[in-house]
C-alpha cells in the first residue's frame, strides 16, 4: 500500500533536547513538508522540500531543522532552541507541482517534560 | 495576505439533519481549494480539490462548492461516523504554500 508514514507515534523530550522526527514516503512524491498543528489552530508549515538535497523555511522554521538526502524520506529535528515545542506534528507529500493536493502522514504527538 | 476563515468553528447535528460548513477565503489569484477530514489524534485525509468557481464534487454524503469567495462543504443526511474537524485550505497564486483554516469540529448525535 502506498503512504506515508511517521514515527514515532508519541515522544517525550526533556528541556534541552533535540529529537528527530521520521517521515517516510513510497508514493514516489517529489515534494513534501512538515507542519505544526496546536489546539484550535490552523496547519503552520515549518519547512518543505521540493526536491532532494534542496528545503526552503515555512512560516515557523525558527527552532527546527530538516534534511532530504533521499526522496521518500524528509526528517525533521526540534532542537533546544525551539521555545514552545509541544505539538502535534503532521507530514505530507505531493506531486511536484505547485497545486496538487497534498497527503498527510498520521502524524507525531511531541511533549516537552 | 492569504487568508482562510472557517465557520461554524463547532456544529452538533442530529442523525439526519442536513447542514453545511463554509470556508471563506482572501487570496491572491486561487490555484486550488481542498478539504480535509481530520479525526482526533489522526492525520488529515483528502476530501476534495476544487480549481474554480461554479465547480462542485460530491463523495458519499458530501458535496463540495466553490465561488469566488467562499467554498461550502454540505452534508446530507448525516451519520455519527461523520463527526470529525473539517479543514479547508487554499493555494494562492503569491506562495507555494497551503493556508489552512482552524477548521470546523463537527459532532453528529445518533
């Protein structure tokens, strides 16, 4: 079956602490991207990736940081520096171009302790 | 700037009881409209793309429309399994980017 898929499905991150995040994707999708969902509020991208070795900010990069080193894979790693990271993070792919609907993985439940 | 508002933010239906969400949006040249359904602790799902005014695209009880300005998702006859928080987001011609609305939480009581 093609997806997407992340995990893990829960972390827990003590102050201080940087965790990676894993999505991966067999859709054969070129583009994919990382966002933040809290309580009550809109999907906030934090950065995307339109082709290998290439990813651009969203509007909250600040804190987090990615890699594309392989098309189906697109982590991303909430560092210590990142104020406020307890969330629901969510990925998704599409096709390449700028339209296309886009995908969603299941999404990771991230706590700071 | 782009905008996406969603309204109502929460509906309570009865089994049954017909209704319809309503996404407003601002943007600069539409390339796109989507729907989403999203359950609780889960990932959004696709719904439906809507590229132009006039349009509309239908999947079970769901019936999406579009206009210039604002997007409706009616729901016919709806099922307990229909609650969920439907989210609505827009492409613009002046960002890459998805805007998303809070979206509207919707409870369906049998």
């Amino acid at each position: 079956d093609g997806g997407i898929t992340q995990s893990p499905k829960y972390l827990f991150r003590k102050e201080g602490q940087n965790v990676t995040l894993s999505c991966e994707q067999n859709l054969n999708h070129d583009a994919m991207y990382w966002y933040r969902q809290d309580p009550g509020q809109g999907l906030r991208l934090i950065y995307y990736s339109q082709i290998v070795n290439d990813f651009q900010k969203g509007d909250i990069a600040e804190g987090y940081s990615v890699s594309r080193e392989k098309k189906e894979s697109f982590p991303l790693t909430v560092t210590s520096a990142q104020k406020n990271p307890t969330a629901f993070y969510l990925c998704a792919s599409s096709s390449l171009g700028a339209y296309n609907e886009q995908f969603f993985g299941p999404g990771t439940r991230l706590t700071v302790l | 700037e782009d905008q996406v508002t969603q309204s109502p933010e929460a509906l309570r239906l009865q089994e049954g009881e017909s209704s319809s969400l309503n996404c407003s949006y601002t943007v600069s040249g539409l390339r796109g409209l989507f729907w989403y359904r999203q359950d609780p602790g889960k990932g959004p799902e696709f719904l439906f793309t809507l590229y132009s005014a006039g349009e509309e695209k239908e999947k079970e009880r769901l019936k999406a429309t579009l206009t210039k300005k604002e997007s409706f998702l009616h729901i016919t006859a709806p099922k307990p399994e229909d609650s969920a928080t439907y989210l609505c987001a827009v492409h613009g011609d002046s960002s890459y980017k998805l805007i998303f609305g809070s979206g509207t939480r919707l409870l369906v009581r049998p």
